[in-house]
C-alpha cells in the first residue's frame, strides 16, 4: 500500500489527510479520526485522465476531498 500526506485538513480534526493507494482502490482519510473513503481505481483514472494519457492528479484529489467532506456532513 502506497501512502502520501496530503495538504487537505481533515474537516474534523484538522490533521492532513492520507491518501492511499493499492492495486484495486484509492482511499482518502484521516489517520486521527480513522474514518477512510474508498474508490475504485480503474473509475477514478478514467473520470481524471486528459487527453487520454495525463492524469488530473489535483482534480481528483479535490474530487475525493469533496466527497469526504460531504460523507461527513451527511453523518452529522
Ligand atoms: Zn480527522
């Protein structure tokens, strides 16, 4: 499993986000709040890819921040 930090705070507790990666999904989550969001990669690469070679790396990071923090919203 490949993990990097990101520099999106988590919306609870303001710990950078984890973005991990292995053969079949992308997670995003927080290590603090243990509270992790999974995406298929194959989907994900194919909603992101410009020009069919270039993936847009920032617009689906942004994309899944997004969806966590509406994951949460939705839990309050
Ligand atoms: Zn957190």
């Amino acid at each position: 499993m490949v993990s990097v930090v990101t520099d999106m705070k988590c919306p609870t507790c303001r710990t950078s986000l984890v973005l991990m990666e292995d053969r079949k999904y992308v997670w995003l989550g927080c290590d603090k709040c243990l509270r992790y969001l999974r995406y298929r990669k194959d989907r994900m690469i194919k909603g992101f890819l410009n020009y069919g070679d270039r993936l847009d790396w920032r617009g689906m990071i942004n994309y899944l921040y997004e969806r966590y923090v509406a994951a949460l919203a939705q839990e309050e």
